[in-house]
C-alpha cells in the first residue's frame, strides 16, 4: 500500500492511497496549492489510528 501524489488539471497537488494491487483506497477531497500541504495531509491520515470511529 503506497500514496500516490500527483497534479490535476488544475495545477493542485492531490493524493491517492493504493493497494499493493494497484487499486484505489482512498483519495484527496480536494487539491492543494503546494506539495508541502499535500504531504502534510497524507501524516494526518497515517496518524489516523485503529481507535478512531467510525460513525454512520
């Protein structure tokens, strides 16, 4: 499992968590301005724990 970041069309750094075969997990809700936020974004959601909720 691996993230994947990369630039849209719009010129914005995004993000996409892939599987060890190749398919999506997850991906960034939005584009950021600047690598550095982007990668940021992805230690947030590594920091993410097994304890976190799950709500719904």
């Amino acid at each position: 499992m691996y993230f994947q970041i990369y630039r849209d069309t719009r010129d914005e750094w995004r993000w996409t968590l892939l599987a060890g075969n190749m398919r999506k997990i997850a991906e960034s809700g939005e584009g950021y301005h600047n690598r550095a936020d982007c990668l940021a974004v992805i230690e947030l959601v590594k920091s993410t724990d097994r304890d976190t909720p799950v709500r719904g």
